[in-house]
C-alpha cells in the first residue's frame, strides 16, 4: 500500500524488510523501522498508514468537527492518575470531541493511530467508547500546546460561564456549536421569510434575558 500510494519506493520496501530480518529482536514496527532508520518524512507516511486502516483525519482547522473547549480536555487528562497522564503524554493521545449523538464516545486525536499501546490506553477516559483519529505531528503539538495552557478552573455552573472559560483562540468552536444547538440558522431563515410574506420594510429583534425553567 504505501509503495503503490508513492509514499515509500520499492528499495525502501525491500531495505526495511531486511533491516528487521538482521535485527528480530528489535520490537519497532515497520513504520517506525521506515521512519527512524530510513528517514522516510514522518507525516506522509504516517497518513498513508492511517488511511490504510480507515482512521479519521481530523485537523485543527476543520470547521465541520465540533470541538470540546480546551479548558474541559485539560481537566480531562489532569484528572487521570499521573503515570497514566505521562504516558499518554508520551503516546501523544488526546481528546478532542464527544461523537454527536453520543455522549458516552470520545473522539481521540494521535499524530499515531496506527500504535497499538494506543489503542490500549484510549481505555482510560471516562467514555464507555472510544475513535482513534489521525492529526498530523504539527497539529497535534499545537493542539496539546493549547490545552497545556489553558485555563482548567471548576465552575459551579458551566452553562453560565462556558464563553468567559474559552480561549479566543476556540471562541468560534464553541459558538458553532451552540448555533447547531440552538438551530439558530433554521429560526433566522424563517424569520426572514415570515418578513417576506408579510411584506415588513424592517424586522426589528429584542433580546430577552434567561429563559427560566
């Protein structure tokens, strides 16, 4: 796959083979073997593995995915036992989102989707379920920086203080999904088209405060 894919010629093929023949008792994978010993570009090969096995790719960018706010996943990971903590630290592993429509599935980013010992520890979050996604080494870095730095306070109410917790730099997230949430789209395009019908010259809208329940 990963020759065919032009990600690593034939001789690469043909040299990490005999490289693990030579050293059995290495415990590295092929991927490793080609990256370490090789110098094969980490992140092309590392995709082309992940699309192999069907792993989602996921990048920081993507507007489509839903994000947890940063200051959720650091009291995620810092409320894991420490070694647990190091390790998948070490295994660069990370939340970044609950699956829609599934409260009880984390989604999982890893610049190695591919890593085993991955798999093993994706156990330990507080999820009944889990998916492995791919991100690239890059974002990856950047995204864990970001969590590093965040602001991982207790609140009494989230719901009340979720936009003062967010980082700017996750300010659009987080109000993408609230206007899923709130359909927000669906109430303004029938809001204009009851202007329409009703041939109003202004539409004129006044906030309310909280809704009490």
């Amino acid at each position: 796959h990963l020759v065919r894919s032009g990600v690593i010629s034939k001789q690469h093929a043909v040299d990490a083979t005999e490289w693990k023949r030579k050293n059995d008792k290495d415990k590295r994978g092929l991927v490793e073997i080609l990256e370490q010993v090789l110098n094969v570009p980490a992140d092309p090969l590392r995709q082309a593995v992940a699309q192999y096995y069907a792993f989602r790719t996921v990048t920081l960018l993507d507007r489509s995915v839903r994000r947890l706010l940063l200051s959720d996943v650091h009291k995620i990971v810092r409320g894991l036992p420490e070694a647990t903590f190091q390790q998948l630290i070490k295994l660069k592993l990370l939340p970044f989102d609950v699956a829609e429509n599934q409260p009880d599935k984390v989604v999982l980013v890893t610049p190695n989707p591919a890593d085993r010992e991955i798999h093993e520890f994706a156990r330990v979050f507080p999820y009944k379920r889990f998916e492995i996604c791919y991100m690239k080494e890059a974002e990856w870095a950047e995204y864990w920086r970001q969590v590093s730095s965040s602001n991982a306070k207790d609140t009494a109410d989230p719901a009340s203080t979720a936009a003062a917790k967010v980082s700017e730099g996750d300010f659009e997230s987080l109000m993408d999904r609230e206007i899923a949430r709130a359909k927000i789209n669906v109430q303004l395009d029938n809001l204009i088209l009851d202007a329409i019908r009703s041939n109003a010259s202004e539409v004129h809208i006044t906030p309310r405060g909280p809704r009490k329940t």
